[in-house]
C-alpha cells in the first residue's frame, strides 16, 4: 500500500560523518503533519538529529514545483 503522500525520508545522510543515519519510531497513524518531529540516529557515530516536518517535505510528485 502507498502512504497518502510523500515524507521524510526513511534515512538520511549524517551531516557530521557522512554516515546513514535512520529514522527513528514510525510513520504516524494520520500520516505527517508540518511541524511533526522526526529523529534520526547515525549509526557510525551516533549522533541524534531532530529534523521537522515543514510542508515542502509533504508535497506530492502529482504538484510538479517547475
Ligand atoms: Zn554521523
């Protein structure tokens, strides 16, 4: 099943290490909301990053931005 629309990324790249680092917790039941908090942890070296949620992140391939 496809979710709603589009959120953060499952992973994202470490700024510090250039590591993988992975979200933490699951997809909201109601789906992503702008201003939800997202944490990922790098796995190399552990660093904690809180991302959110802004509406940029939540618009679908169906709303071309060019
Ligand atoms: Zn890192």
């Amino acid at each position: 099943m496809a979710p709603a629309r589009p959120g953060p990324p499952e992973s994202i790249t470490c700024i510090d290490c250039g590591g993988e680092c992975h979200r933490l917790g699951d997809e909201p039941e109601m789906g992503w909301e702008p201003g939800d908090l997202v944490v990922y942890r790098c796995r190399d070296c552990r660093d904690r990053w809180d991302i959110v949620v802004d509406a940029d992140d939540l618009d679908g391939p169906d709303e071309p931005s060019f």
